[in-house]
C-alpha cells in the first residue's frame, strides 16, 4: 500500500457518493477531449476519481469526485493486485468495485487490465450520444446487479477454497450479462466494453493466499467490474 493513502471516510460519505456515482475514471493522459467529453456528459450525477488521477486532471467540475478508499483492506487489495496490474490500473478496478460502479476506460484499451479481462463487448458500429448514454446506464446496471453476487463468490473462493468453481460460474454469468448490449454488439471491431474480475487476476498470479490474509472485507475490491472504452 502506497505512503499516505486515504481510506478514511465516514459512512454516510460513503453512502452519498456511491448513491449518486455513474462511473469511475482511469484517464491514460492521452486524448484529453474525450475526457472532456465524458465529463459533459454528466452534469448532475458523479464521476469518481482515484486518487493518484486527481492530482493530474486539471478539469474542473462539480461532478467530479475524488474517491477515498473506504477501508484498509481495499486500499492493500490495491496493492496486491497492483503487481499483476499496475499501480494506477489496481487502483481503478479495486474502486470501481468498492463503489459499485462501471469503469470509464479514457484514452487508453482494455490492455492495461488484460490480466483481468474475463471477456469483452465489440461493436462495428459508430455509437451515437443517446446510444453512449443509454450503454452507460446498462453498464451501471451490470455492475450492480452482479455486484452482492460476485462479493459472495469471492469470499467463496478465498475462505472455502472454492476458487476454480467460483471462477467458472462468473464467466458463465459474464456470458449470460452480454446480451443486455444486443443492440450495438458485433462478432469484429472495436471493444466497446470489457468485463473485468479481479478475482481472476489475483488467481492466475497466485495471489489469493495474501488477499485472503487481509480479511472478509477484502471481497469488496473484488466484484466483476464493467469498463466502458471511452
């Protein structure tokens, strides 16, 4: 875990933003207008910030968030996972998953998560706002109607040494959450949307045994994440 991480943040805090919040952004640098694209999208509900990102946006908005890390254990499941994923890149995918929210992937591919990418979205077709704004939503309700699900897998496969079993039945629940996107999927073309298991990364790198050391409450960095390709 990084010196001087915050993970200090009172419930009803925490209760407020995760209400209001619309997606978590991992922002590359790169192609700032589509950053400054997304953020117009959004004039009244939030978008979340991690914290090593909000230093480097300059962009003002009243919608955007910086997000503490609600407890200790996310912010060293962050840590962990950091090894296989990148720093930055665990830090997004942890809080995206600890405030139930997709992810916004600005700027940059489903690459940076590849050890975590179960499966993906393509589409050939050019999406229009109402049809970015209407697959927003549905990745809103991806995350969320899989999130107390995949949170109970995870403490199954951590402490009842279910691991393989559980990771099975999430990418069978992965392949049946796809058809929600019938309207703009295709068999070629560019990723749309990617579905991102930490828990899966943190197996293929052998890494469970050191997450399950951090206690129950690490399961709530581990929940399938949708990440929309900004």
């Amino acid at each position: 875990m990084r010196e001087g991480t915050v993970f200090e943040i009172s419930f009803y805090r925490y209760a407020a933003i995760v209400k209001n919040l619309r997606g978590v952004i991992y922002w590359s640098g790169e192609h700032e207008q589509r950053l400054k694209w997304l953020l117009s999208r959004f004039k009244y509900r939030s978008l979340g910030l991690p914290p090593s990102l909000a230093s480097r946006v300059s962009i003002k908005r009243k919608t955007l968030v910086t997000l503490p890390y609600p407890s200790k254990e996310i912010a060293e499941a962050a840590s962990v996972l950091s090894r296989v994923l990148g720093e930055k890149e665990a830090e997004a995918l942890c809080l995206a998953s600890a405030y139930i929210s997709p992810l916004m992937v600005v700027g940059a591919g489903l690459d940076r998560f590849a050890a975590a990418v179960v499966d993906k979205i393509l589409t050939d077709k050019e999406l229009s706002d109402r049809d970015w704004k209407l697959h927003m939503r549905i990745a809103d309700y991806t995350v969320l109607d899989l999130y107390a699900w995949s949170l109970e897998s995870s403490a199954r496969a951590l402490f009842e040494g279910r691991a393989e079993e559980e990771l099975k039945s999430r990418r069978e629940a992965i392949v049946a959450d796809k058809k929600r996107y019938w309207r703009v999927a295709s068999n070629e073309g560019r990723p749309l949307l990617g579905y991102l298991d930490p828990l899966k990364a943190a197996y293929d790198a052998g890494l469970l045994d050191e997450l399950r050391s951090l206690g129950r409450d690490v399961v709530a960095a581990l929940g399938i994440v949708a990440a929309l390709v900004i």
